[in-house]
C-alpha cells in the first residue's frame, strides 16, 4: 500500500472520528441545555427580557460614539442619558397617579355613574309599563350591575376614610359636596335581581361540601417571592454586561463555528439581527403611533390632557401585545368617560353625556388605523407573517407564560422564521446540501 493510500485512509478515520466527536459532543450539549433550562426555566425570562433592552439600548450607544473616547466612557455616557430620559418621564408620569384620597372618589363617582345611567337605560315609560327590551337589559344587566356594585363598594375602614377626606384630612383639601352626594346615594343602592325565596318548610338542598383548602405556608411563599426577586436581579446585570460588550461575545461563538461554516454562520446572524431590529424598531413607531392617535383624539373629546397622555401612554407601550392595548385604552378611557364631569368636547355638535361611547368609537378607529395603515407601512416586511400564524403564536404563548409569552410570541415566530429561511437558503448556495 502506498503513502497517499495511507494517508488517505488516516483522512478518513479523521473524518470519522470527527464526526462521532461531534455527534457525542452536540448530544451532551443537548441534554446538558435541557436539564439546565428544565432546572433553571426561573431565570429564562429575565435573561431575554436583559438581552432585548441591551438590544434596544445599542443605538443609542453607537449614537454616543466618539473615537478618541475609551468605549467604557461612551457606554456610560449611554447610560447616563438614558437615565435621565427615564427620570423625568417617570416624575412626569408620577403626577397623575392618583393618591389614596383619588382612589376612593374614583370608586364612589364610578359607582354612582354606573347605577345612573343604568336607571336611565332600564327605566320604565311614563305609564309605568316596561317593553320587552327594557326586561331583556334588566335580566341580562342586573346580575352584571350587582357584581360591579360589590367590587366597587367601599368597606367600613374605606366609608371611614373617605368622610374624614370630605371634612379635611392629612393636609388634603375637601372632598366636593356633589361626590359627597354620591357617597349617600350609593349607601342606599340596593340588588337589582333578588333571590328566589324558598318555600317555607321546604327542605333546601343540601350544599355540597366545600374542599379544605390548604393556605401555603408563609415561609414557602417569602420564598418564593425571594427567588422570583433574585432572578429577576438578573435582568439589570445582563443589560449592563451585554451594553459595554463591544462585540467580544459574538467574536467568541463565532471562533468556535468551523472554517467550513463560518460564512454561513455570519449570515444567519446578520439577517437574524437585522429582522430583530426592524421589527423593535417597528413596534416602537407602531405603539408611538397608535398612542399618539389616542391621546389626540381625546383631546378632541375635551378630556383633560395630561388625562389623555397618560391613557395613550399606557396603552401606546401595551400596544406590543396584539389586543391588549386596545381593551386597556377601552377599560380605562370608558371608566374615566363615565366619571368624567364638565367635559366640553372641542368637536362641535358632540353630546357630552355620550362622552363613554365616543370613547369605545376612538378605541375601534384607532385599532382599525393600526390593522390597516400602521402594521402594513410601519412594520412592512419585518414580520411578514401569516395572520393566523400570529393569532395561534399568541395563544400558545399565553398558555405557555401568561402574559410574557404574549409580549414574546411574534418576535419568536420572526427569528424562527428567519433562521429557518437564511439557514436553508445559505445551505443550498453553499451546496452543503
């Protein structure tokens, strides 16, 4: 046998060797991964929720930077207007976070509002006679109207409180006679559907036992709090450690792809990083957008500014989740429309007392302006992703991580359907396969 036969033979069994140290190696990697992330499924979400904000954090640390700057000086540069931007939003925001005296003239207006115009929708012709669609709204409404009325019902300590507020209290001015009225008013609202009394002498069924329930220790709950704490410290760190990365991570998991590989491996993370940028940045415009539309229009509807900025604050940023800013911006903006006294709305012929369904118009506008003007030309191709793909993507994060995985289920479905694409095309153009 000759020497290129010999060696020849050694290439092959190198190449076997390779790939069973390969095979052998990425199995190990594998279960180790799993068990790590069955054991550690705690710190998952903190470690993505770091990694985003460092994303969404580096343009503006590459707008801060200056070459004959250290990079450590210009990432805490970064960081300092960061936080300064944040501050000042956060102090501005504070304002209209109502204190414990607001909360409860809140409850008390809420309450005596959705009784009123309860009365008004179900009341009776002057005849005292009741049409049919009078009885429909009052079987269907009254069980509804009596369980808002118990949660919205003001407990001893709260009725307390609130008449030591309506004389003066803890350097607060007084509460106005008329929410004072509506204080007496609702002491007297009594249940809009009454019971059914049973038959006297009538042996009532007997109610089934009710299941012990088992109160978790107090030890295992300040726990449980304390480990969701702990890992959710985390976050803050992979932020700070992934913003003054300058591209030594990357570097690292990119040395360890083989030569043969290596092209193909840049591309993958270059189009992944790519989609993952517009679709933030996308996203972002797209809350700013629809916030925006909010706040201007209840404006128009005469509500108080710094009222509507809040409102299109909150539901601009929970936008991110498909549907959830919608029926945030619904909840709160009608609660407030209810309570609401004196609003002059600013577009003319506008009826003050319909202020509640002007606002459930501008909610359903603006969703409608976001389905069909702002997600097609904002976000474009960023996702481009089938409709019923998105709704399934987030159902199935609800299920699996509640609300997170609602936050976090469109941007999945755009990597996984970017690595799939890039990963596949780059493997025929390579012809690896």
């Amino acid at each position: 046998m000759s020497n290129g036969q010999n060696l020849e033979e050694k290439e092959r069994e190198r190449k076997v060797r390779r790939k069973i140290f390969y095979l052998i190696f990425g199995t190990l990697a594998l279960i180790s991964c799993g068990f790590l992330i069955w054991k550690l499924s705690i710190l998952i979400l903190p470690i993505i929720v770091g990694a985003l904000m460092a994303f969404l954090f580096r343009p503006v640390k590459e707008r801060f930077e200056v070459r004959w700057l250290p990079h450590e000086i210009q990432v805490l540069c970064s960081f300092a207007a960061i936080g300064l931007v944040l501050f000042f939003a956060f102090n501005t925001f504070r304002k209209h976070i109502p204190d414990e005296k607001q909360k409860l003239e809140f409850k008390v207006r809420l309450k005596y509002k959705l009784n009123d115009r309860y009365r008004q929708l179900v009341a009776k012709s002057p005849e005292g006679k009741s049409n049919a669609v009078t009885a429909l709204l009052e079987k269907e409404l009254g069980p509804l109207m009596d369980k808002m009325n118990q949660v919205l019902a003001l407990n001893a300590g709260e009725r307390n409180l609130f008449l030591k507020y309506a004389a003066g209290y803890n350097g607060k001015p007084p509460i106005q006679s008329k929410f004072v009225d509506y204080f007496r008013a609702n002491q007297t609202t009594g249940k809009y559907v009454i019971p059914e009394e049973t038959p006297t002498g009538a042996a009532s069924p007997a109610a089934p036992a009710a299941p012990a329930t088992t109160q978790p220790p107090a030890a295992e709950e300040g726990t449980s709090l304390e480990s969701k704490f702990s890992a959710w410290i985390l976050a803050p760190l992979i932020f700070l450690f992934l913003g003054f990365d300058n591209g030594q991570i990357r570097r690292f998991f990119i040395s360890l792809v083989p030569n043969r590989y290596f092209e193909l491996s840049l591309t993958v993370l270059d189009r992944l990083d790519d989609a993952i940028g517009r679709y933030l940045r996308g996203t972002l415009i797209e809350c700013f957008l629809v916030g925006l539309t909010l706040v201007l229009g209840l404006i128009l509807l005469g509500i108080p500014l710094g009222i509507a900025v809040a409102i299109g604050v909150v539901s601009g940023l929970l936008n991110a989740i498909p549907f959830l800013g919608a029926l945030i911006a619904l909840v709160i903006g009608v609660s407030y429309a209810l309570i609401a006294e004196d609003v002059r709305p600013l577009i003319p012929g506008l009826n003050p007392n319909d202020l509640a369904l002007y606002v459930v118009v501008l909610v359903v506008i603006a969703h409608v302006l976001d389905d069909v003007v702002f997600q097609p030309f904002v976000l474009g191709g960023a996702v481009n992703v089938h409709p019923l793909v998105v709704v399934i993507a987030i159902i199935a994060g609800s299920l699996i991580m509640g609300l997170w995985g609602m936050l976090f289920a469109i941007p999945t479905v755009v990597v996984v359907k970017t690595a799939v694409e890039t990963f596949f095309k780059e493997l025929k153009d390579y012809r690896i396969i």
